[in-house]
C-alpha cells in the first residue's frame, strides 16, 4: 500500500530525513518513534503530500505523490497533531476543498452542505435548549 523510496527532506544544510526507505502492506501497522527533530512529522507531511520533499519517490497503492497526489490524497486519512492545517481557509472554502478532492459535483455538493448545516444547526440548538428550553422550539428539536 505504502512505498518509500530513498526519501530525503532538507532544511537548507540540515537533513530532517536521510535515505527512508520502507514498505507498508495492506494491513500492517506501523508507528515512528524518535526525539524531537527526528523527521517523523517531515515523513508524514511527506506521505500525505502537505511537504515537498528533496529526493526519494513516495507511492501509495502504486500512485506517486507528485506525479499523481489527488489519488493518493483519496486513498489516506491525516489527521494533524495542529488542527490548524487549513487555517487560511474559510469553513466553506474548505468543504469546496474536501469536495473537490473527492469528485463532488457542485449539484450534490451543495445538496450536502445545506443538509448538514441544517443537521449541524438543529444540534445546536439542542445543545443549548437543554439549558434554556425556551429559546428553541419543538420542532427543531424533534428533528433531530
């Protein structure tokens, strides 16, 4: 599933990463371990194609990173240790994003914002209606 190729990342004269080279099958789990500066983060932003790298060819279900990071950014999942990733994005620039990734036609993607912004809404309000009932109505909260 997950090929790594003689990776190399630098940071002007310094080497975050050095020659990686591992191979991850479908089902194996693996794990990094190492101080802080060790090139673990550097590695993963490099899988998942959020950091550029020097040297090395990453694939992913036989799908390079660079020549192809749509595909691969369909087959992972990464969830940052920061959640501000996309902190130059707006709420909906980054479901537009997500969408776009993923092939959504604008028909259906603006079917599913509404229906959960909604969803997302009535929750709120339920939320907030269990201590002061008189601010929501029943039928937002039957709705749920």
């Amino acid at each position: 599933m997950l090929t790594i190729q003689h990776l190399t990342k630098r940071y002007g004269e310094k080497k975050a990463v050095d020659d990686l080279s591992l191979h991850i099958a479908p089902g194996e789990i693996y794990g990094f371990i190492g101080h802080n500066g060790a090139g673990k983060t550097t590695t993963l932003k490099s899988v998942v194609g959020i950091l550029q790298f020097d040297e090395g060819e990453i694939t992913i279900d036989g799908h390079s990173v660079k020549a192809d990071p749509l595909t691969c950014k369909r087959e992972l999942a990464y969830i940052p240790d920061n959640p501000d990733l996309y902190d130059f994005m707006t709420g909906i620039q980054f479901l537009n994003f997500v969408a776009d990734i993923f092939e959504v036609g604008a028909k259906e993607r603006q079917e599913c914002i509404r229906k959960y912004a909604d969803m997302f809404e009535s929750f709120c309000c339920y939320l907030s209606c269990s201590s002061q009932k008189s601010k929501c109505n029943s039928s937002e909260i039957d709705s749920l």
